[in-house]
C-alpha cells in the first residue's frame, strides 16, 4: 500500500481484509439478521479511517536557497519573537539551589544557555520585549488537526545534533492539554535540534494533544536529513513548534493572531513543500 507511513499498513489491511472476509461470509453464511454485513461495513470505515490518517503523500521539496520549509501540516497558531530567560538546570546547580519550580513544566535555572541560539538544553522562552537582541528567536507554531497529515519533516538540510523526550514534573506520560492551547507547549514533546553545514542550529518541537499521545522518531542523534525528509510522526492531532535566530530569518506565514479575513485560523501549511522562514539577506 503505497502512500502510508511506517506502521499503517498493517492496521489498513488488517481491517480491509476483515471487512471482506466478513461481507462474503454474509452472503454464504447466515448474515445474522444483518450484524455480518454491518460488522464488515463497519471494519471497512475503520480501515478508510487509518489510511487517512497514516496517508504519507509525496511533496515537492523547494530547492531555492536560505528557505526553511513546514515540519508539519496545519494551521499557523502563530509567529512570535522571543527571548531566553531560563533553562533546564545541570546537576551542580541543582545541588547549588537558586531552582524555580514550576508544578507543571518542572524545575528551572533562571539564566538562558551563554548562547541561546545553540539551544544546547531545552530553554524558557517568553515574548521579546524592548529592543531586539541578537539572540532572540522567532517561534512558529503549527496546530495538527486530526485530519491533516501526521509525518513530520526535516525544515533544512542538516544533522540532528540533540533528541529529547520531554514530560511533566514528575510525570512518566503527559500532561496533555488540548494542542490548540498556548498551555500545550508543556504537553509530553520531543525537542529536535537540527544543525546546518555552517553551524546554525533550528529547533523543532514536537508536541502531544489531547488526543496525540504518541510520538514516533524515525530517527536519531547524529543522522544526516535533506530538507524535506521525513524523520518521525505524531499520532492523532497535535502541534509542531520551530524555533530559529531571528537575527538572521524573517517569517512567511500568517498566522491566526493576525486575523487576515483570508485565514481566520492562520495559514494552512504543508510539511516540507511550504517555505516559513526565509534567511535575510546581508547588505553589502
């Protein structure tokens, strides 16, 4: 079965060649006064169901330089700017104290990464006030219906340098709040960090929803992705978060805090074919 992603074949087929099995045993057998030939049906709707949501079609993959193109399908939530000001704590500050905890997003040190835009550890960031700094960021985010495409892809050309499962405070799963929320982004995630041949780094988060419980990486620390490629999923609906130097990247999309009439839910995005950041070019 062409066009599904990894692990929905499987489901499709199995529920296919149930569906069939069961309506040509209603013709032959006694149908049950009708529960065989609705059975089939219903396992016939329930294979239709998965490979809408396993379909994984093919997309044309811009090749214009200094772009960085959808991790995902859906809709912009929207482009913020923003800038560090805390970050995961390493073992020595913790025994140091000076932690802030947070009951739902865990414990952090209250001073970003010395560099911000390595993203070495996951970082909190808030909205950019005053005047910019050379390391604030640009975030994106993208809402996932249940009806979009799951696969998600690589924004650029580059390696994956960090790969992090993220929870809750002392959560082994979750929490998992509805996606279309700003409260979403502590939902149970995976923190990728993609890095280009020049060193620049983009950070991309996968993030849960109330439905989407799971998220799969089809790849690891220290693989090497085109732009475009695919490199994991997230099952049922779900948001996407990119993260990237606004010093050197200007958005292109819309977003749904906008309002523009044409996109009252934001701009509807393909992964890896619609472009969302272009480089800003350096005057000479």
């Amino acid at each position: 079965m062409a066009g599904l992603a990894r692990g929905g074949h499987a489901p499709v087929a199995t529920f296919a060649i149930a569906g069939v099995a069961i309506l040509i045993g209603g013709i032959y057998l006694d149908p049950l006064s009708g529960l065989l030939p609705l059975l089939g049906v219903l396992c016939l709707m329930i294979a239709v169901f998965f490979a809408n949501f396993w379909r994984d079609p093919d997309r044309p993959i811009p090749k214009d330089p200094g772009i960085l193109v959808s991790p995902a399908d859906g809709h912009v939530m929207f482009v913020r700017r923003e800038r560090a000001n805390g970050r995961r704590p390493s073992r020595t500050e913790r025994e140091e104290g000076g932690i802030e905890q947070d009951e739902l997003t865990g414990d952090w040190f209250p001073q970003p990464c010395e560099n911000p835009l390595s993203f070495e550890t996951e970082q909190r960031f808030v909205a950019a006030e005053g005047a910019p700094q050379d390391t604030d960021v640009w975030r994106v985010a993208i809402f996932m219906s249940p009806l979009d495409v799951h696969v998600n892809r690589a924004p650029r050309a580059a390696n994956i340098i960090a790969m992090e499962h993220r929870t809750g405070k002392s959560r082994k799963r979750g929490p998992f709040a509805p996606a279309y929320r700003k409260e979403s982004e502590f939902n149970e995630r995976v923190r990728t960090v993609f890095e280009s041949e020049d060193g620049e780094r983009t950070e991309v988060m996968q993030i849960s929803g109330a439905l989407a419980r799971t998220i799969v990486p089809w790849k690891g620390i220290g693989d090497a992705l085109r732009r475009g490629e695919r490199y994991g999923m997230i099952r049922l609906g779900s948001r996407v978060d990119v993260r990237v130097p606004a010093v050197s990247y200007e958005p292109q999309v819309i977003s749904a805090e906008e309002k523009n009439p044409k996109h009252p839910k934001g701009q509807f995005i393909k992964a890896g074919s619609d472009i969302i950041f272009k480089k800003i070019q350096e005057e000479e």
